[in-house]
C-alpha cells in the first residue's frame, strides 16, 4: 500500500510539471497536431511510470534483503550476546570507533572495566580484534565467504596471556553499505590448560590424552561444552562453534530417552553434580552425531581447577565398534567350537605345555577311550610315536602347519594304525600358546572307500536292472537331468532320447484322453509346503503303438549338489497289475449286475478317478456315463467354493482310517438342478486307489426335515438351493 502511494504522488507531479510543456505545444485550430502532442505526451508519461516503478521495486528489493541478512545476523548475535554469560566477550566496532559496545565480561577475562579497556585497548592487545577489520570483512564479504573464526590472545591486567576464539559478524545499514562489525570473543582454555598440565600432577595423564588420544576430550562449565580437541569434532561430525556452549544432552547430540529408560537430560545433570562433588563418574551413553545417527559411548567426568576456576575434564569413547568386534570374536568363537566338535575328523587341542584341553567325538570314537581318560594326561603320554613329538615341534618352530603320514598307536594298546597326522601351532600375541592335532586314519578310509565303491555298484545294478523307470527332473529347468534305462521297457525310447525330449514331445506320449491334464503330468511345479509322496496314474502310448497304464510315485527334495529344487520318481507298469485287472476286466459285469439291482447309487473310484457309475447315478445327475468317468468324485459339481473343502475332507478321512465314511453336499446337475447327496465312502481291501462309494439324494428327505422341525436355518439352506421352495 505504502508503494501504491508514493507511485501516485510521483505520477501527479509528473503530470503537473509536464503540464506547461504539453500547452506551448498545442497549436490553435489544429486538430492533427493537437493530437500527435497528445499522444506523444501520454506515451512518454507510461514509459517514466514504468520505470520509475522498477527503479522503485529494485530498491524495495535491495531494501528488503539487506534486513533479511541483518535479521538472521542479529539471531546469530543474539546467541553471542547469551554466551557472554559464561566467559566470553562480546563487541562491536564502528568504522571510526573500536569497541562502541562492550560487554561486561572484559572485566573478568581481563581484570579491568570497559571504559579502561576502550581507552587503553592497544595496552592489553585488543588492536588484534579491530585493526583491518572492515578491510578484511570487505575482502570475504567480495568473494562470497564467510568471515572465518580465528585465534588471537589478549593481556590481562597483570600481564599473563589469555587466548581466545573469535567469531565476527559484519552488520549493513538500508543501503547495502557495511555499517558495523559485531564480534564474541570466547576464552579457550587450550593453552593455559596445558600449562596446568605441565605443572599439576596430572601432567603424563591428560597431556597424553589431549595430544595423542582416540577419545573426545572436552573441558565443561556448569553443564556445557567450552573446549574440546581435534577428535571431538570427528566423532560428533560437527564444527566448534556447532558443539562449544552446548549441553551433552542437547538434542542434537544425545537422544530424549537413552537405553535404561532415562531422560537424557536428567541422567546427565546428575551424572555432572556428582562429578562436581568430587566423585569421578564412568557411565555407558548413546550420544548422537550432528547427522543424527546413534552411537555407543564410554563417558568419564572428573572435576578439575584451572586456573583457580573448577571444570570438568570429559572424555568421551566411542564403543560402537568395540561391541560389534565383541559380538564377532563371540560368534568367531561359537562358530570355531562348532567346528571342532562336529568335525567328521578327529582333533585334539593341546596347551602350550601338551596339555590336552579338549577333544571331539570323532577322537573319542575313532581311539575307543573316554574324555576323562584324555583330559588328563599330555598328548606325548597318550601316543606311542616320538614322529608326533618331532611334527608338533616343526610347526612351533616355523610357525606354520606341518603334516606327515605314519604309524601311531596308544599307549595302553598294541594295535598299530596307519595315520595322516598334521600338527597347527596357536600363538597369542606372538607366542607359542599350543595347538590342534589331526589325527586321521588312512586304514579306515580305506575300508571306508572300498565299502563305497561297493555301494556304488550295487545302485548301479539297481538303477541298470530295475523294471521301474527311475528319474531325477530339475523343477527350474523344467527338464530330466536323469532317466534310468528302463525307459526302453515302458516307451520304447533310450534314456538319451527320453531326456531330449520337449514338453510337446513328451505329451505326445499320452493317450488321447490323457490330453486334458497334460500339463499337470508333464510338467511337476514345486507346491508351495508340500513335501509328501505324490502319485499320478495315466494311460501313455508305447512307440509300438501299444496302450500302458502306468503309476508315476514322485517327492519333491533339493539337488545336494546345487541346492535347487528337484523331483525324485519311479514310474511303474501297471497294465497288468491284479487289482487293476479284476476292478477292470473280470470283476466289472459281476459289479455292474449287483449295482443296477440297487436303489441307490453305486460309484467305483479307482486311482483317485471315477471308474465306474450305476444307472441311479446318471439319472441323479442327468449326465451319460462318459461325463462323469475321470472326475475325482461327486463333489466336483459343488459350487466353486465348496469344492477345495469338500476335497480336502474327503481326502483327510481316507487317510485316517480304513473305516467307512459318509459326506453330505450339494450338487448341481447337469439340469441346473441343485440335490443334497449322502455319499458313503468305503476303501476296497484298504488300498486307497479303490473306492466303493454308495450314494443317495435325499434333498426330500432335508425338505421333511423342515416341515417337522421349522428349523430357520434348515430354511435358509433350502431357500438358497431349491427354487421351488
């Protein structure tokens, strides 16, 4: 609004004093003249209104940085102005008067009042805090810098040298122009501490500590910070001014709450009266680095005198990676006794001296004796072989394991074995500290080899004269890795044909009606938890052309060799297989002459598929006997959403027993028709590839039910699957 006005004002007076200018231009009785001057006139007011508003906007601009700049300066200063409580001298320089504002402090860093110290400034060195000052704020303030911190001392008024840290902040007035210079002085106690050091008792101590230490050292009045060394500002990735005059507990350099449930602030204002008292304080700490990230801290506060003044001596460790290493060298350790005691070989540990210090089981078994007998003598008492003695000694001497093969018995037996023996020395700080002996016998790898290679020829005669058809499929490759030569019997085709056979290839193996669930047969995807005995039953097509009913029994495992997942299998021939005959061939006219006589449904379920169905059943369903044969059972007609339940019930009560069982569910025809069938299931000789299952509508019987009993839920159910109820 205030701009508003002043671009108001401006343009009336432009107009007032153009306004003789723009009469002696006009001319009397003409018109075309008269309003060329006109227009000209208007045009040249626009064109002074418009730049007098962006000379008048830049200067608002200029304006308004210039107090932005002095408003975030005079914050910094602020704090300045609040340290000068605790020991600290604060200033400001004009450019034709050294130290116009002073603080009250210079009488307690220098011994004598402001006026004294502004009169006579030169005589106590305060000529380094002003000489040049606006020469070199000018020179920074060009190349875009800040005016950095600096060092300087000053005398007091008993001519001892006192040395200070000095923060300066150059100050502009509304026309950009450098006006002042404000500054904070803050005694650093580095160089008088140090001749404390050197004088007091503490001399070795803590001069080794603020000069070679990995520690943070800080000195504190009341609670703050006032010094610290180089390794302070590494560890909390801070500055000096960033960390001087702050608490511990500030929240940017420990967090509200630490581990034991405390305040931060609390537990370190205690911690540092204690430590005041008189009573050394040592305590773990999560400090926080500037960045925010924790870490784990050893602090220790003691009370010291400088100069006549008490402070607090801190320092501060960072065990952030001593607890970790710990907790490696712990499991290092773990991981090492696991090692040991779990090798398939046998090791003994022994001291410096050949103590034994322990053994594992495989020592104990492979030299029959016990761990009491072992950890009481020396490994020289228990071994008959001066070749041991002479090997552990090697391997001391250079420093290195060293191995042999001899003979070695005990010494309380007179069988003699043959042995790989390899003595690893242990040093501790580069000396001896004992070691570990492995001692391996080569007379039992032996047998062990020649029971293996035995072995291996026996599962080779098996793999080679097995009338099964075993195989190995990699789940990921999707292909077989391995097929046994009894391929040949069941399809007609070499192992090497077999196994470079594609997905189509081997479908084509199928028999026709196998088509429908090709996929599922041929290709067999890990499932997700199930790791039992799977079975699949299918009809395939010789290359003779012949028709063979075969039994596949597959596992799912892990390759030892590569960990992937893997199928194991063995596929059988069971075209000829008893059972199957006789549920097949001679025993079918007799059970279909007694089903048809029954007033019930009669199912036979062979190999977890429908094999057989009575006239009952086909009028039930509406359906000809060729639509239900292959389906599992009955419960497949169930809506989608009963249908996993119903299987998974059904299958869980084959498996508990050889008992009968019955299942109640609704079905839909192929009518649309919704029946409520009882199924009693009952295994044939207990194989549970063959199912008698005898079955019943009873939607009627359900629909009684009701009427004697007016059960809401008995309606809800009807309501839900017969229309015409």
């Amino acid at each position: 609004m205030k701009q508003s006005k002043t671009e108001i004002i401006v343009l009336i007076i432009i107009l007032v004093v153009s306004q003789p200018f723009i009469t002696s231009l006009i001319v009397d009785n003409d018109v075309i003249v008269n309003s060329i001057v006109l227009v000209g006139t208007i045009l040249s007011i626009v064109i002074a209104y418009h730049l007098l508003k962006v000379y008048i906007n830049k200067y608002s601009h200029t304006n308004q940085t210039i107090i932005k700049k002095n408003l975030l300066l005079k914050s910094e200063m602020n704090r300045m102005k609040e340290a000068s409580k605790y020991n600290c001298l604060f200033y400001e320089h004009l450019v034709d008067e050294p130290f116009s504002k002073l603080s009250d402090s210079v009488e307690n860093l220098i011994g004598v009042d402001k006026e004294e110290f502004k009169k006579n400034f030169e005589r106590y060195n305060g000529g380094a805090l002003f000489n040049g000052i606006f020469d070199k704020v000018k020179r920074f303030e060009k190349a875009g810098l800040k005016v950095p911190v600096y060092k300087t001392k000053l005398f007091t008024n008993e001519g001892e040298t006192i040395w200070l840290r000095v923060h300066e902040v150059p100050i502009y007035d509304n026309n950009n122009k450098l006006e002042k210079v404000w500054g904070i002085a803050y005694k650093t106690l580095e160089k008088s501490y140090t001749k404390f050091l050197a004088e007091s008792e503490y001399h070795t101590k803590y001069k080794t500590l603020l000069n070679i230490t990995n520690d943070a050292v800080f000195l504190m009045k009341n609670d703050r910070f006032v010094d610290c060394n180089t390794k302070a500002l590494e560890m909390f990735g801070a500055s000096l001014n960033q960390l001087i005059l702050y608490t511990p507990f500030n929240y940017r350099f420990s967090p509200k709450i630490q581990p034991n449930g405390k305040a931060s602030q609390e537990e370190a204002i205690d911690k540092i009266k204690k430590a005041y008292k008189g009573q050394p304080q040592s305590f773990d700490w999560t400090h926080l680095r500037l960045k925010g990230d924790a870490f784990n801290a050893k602090v220790n506060l003691k009370a010291v005198t400088v100069q006549g003044e008490k402070v607090l001596f801190a320092t501060i460790k960072d065990t952030s990676a001593v607890i970790e290493l710990k907790e490696e060298l712990e499991t290092i350790s773990r991981l090492n006794k696991i090692a040991f005691f779990e090798s398939p070989r046998p090791l003994l540990k022994h001291d410096k001296d050949g103590g034994i210090l322990e053994v594992n089981q495989s020592f104990l078994t492979t030299f029959n004796t016990t761990e009491e007998n072992c950890l009481n003598k020396k490994y020289f008492e228990f071994f008959d072989n001066e070749a041991l003695l002479n090997l552990v000694y090697k391997a001391q001497k250079n420093n290195k394991s060293e191995s042999s093969i001899t003979e070695i018995k005990q010494l309380d037996s007179e069988i003699a074995l043959t042995v790989f023996i390899k003595a690893i020395p242990i040093f501790y700080r580069d000396f001896y500290d004992g070691g570990i002996i492995l001692i391996e016998e080569k007379t039992e790898n032996k047998l062990l080899k020649q029971r293996l290679n035995r072995k291996e020829k026996e599962l080779r005669d098996i793999l080679k004269y097995s009338t099964d058809m075993i195989y190995k499929y990699n789940v990921k490759a999707s292909s077989y890795e391995y097929v046994s030569q009894s391929v040949f019997d069941l399809f007609g085709y070499s192992s090497k044909e077999f196994i470079g056979f594609n997905a189509e290839e081997l479908k084509s193996l199928l028999h026709p009606k196998e088509l429908r669930r090709a996929n599922s047969l041929i290709t067999k995807l890990m499932p997700e938890f199930e790791t039992n005995q799977q079975v699949n039953v299918c009809n395939i097509v010789h290359k003779d052309g012949r028709v063979r009913r075969i039994r596949d029994v597959f596992y799912y495992t892990r390759s030892i060799d590569n960990g992937e997942a893997c199928v194991i299998g063995f596929v059988s021939d069971i075209t000829d297989d008893l059972d199957t005959q006789v549920a097949l061939t001679r025993g079918k006219s007799i059970l279909k002459t007694i089903a048809e006589s029954q007033e019930f449904g009669v199912i036979v379920i062979f190999d977890f598929k429908i094999a057989y169905v009575n006239t009952y059943v086909e009028r039930m369903m509406a359906c000809n006997v060729s639509d239900l044969l292959n389906v599992e059972s009955l419960f497949v007609f169930a809506d989608e959403g009963e249908k996993e339940r119903l299987k998974k019930t059904y299958i869980g009560n084959l498996s508990k027993s050889n008992k009968p069982f019955e299942m109640t569910y609704w079905v839909k025809n192929t009518l649309g028709e919704y029946i409520y069938l009882s199924c009693v299931y009952k295994k044939l000789a207990g194989n549970i590839n063959h199912i008698y299952v005898s079955t019943k509508n009873i939607t009627q019987d359900l629909i009684d039910e009701y009427h004697q009993t007016k059960s809401e839920d008995l309606k809800a159910t009807l309501t839900k699957y017969l229309k015409s109820f």
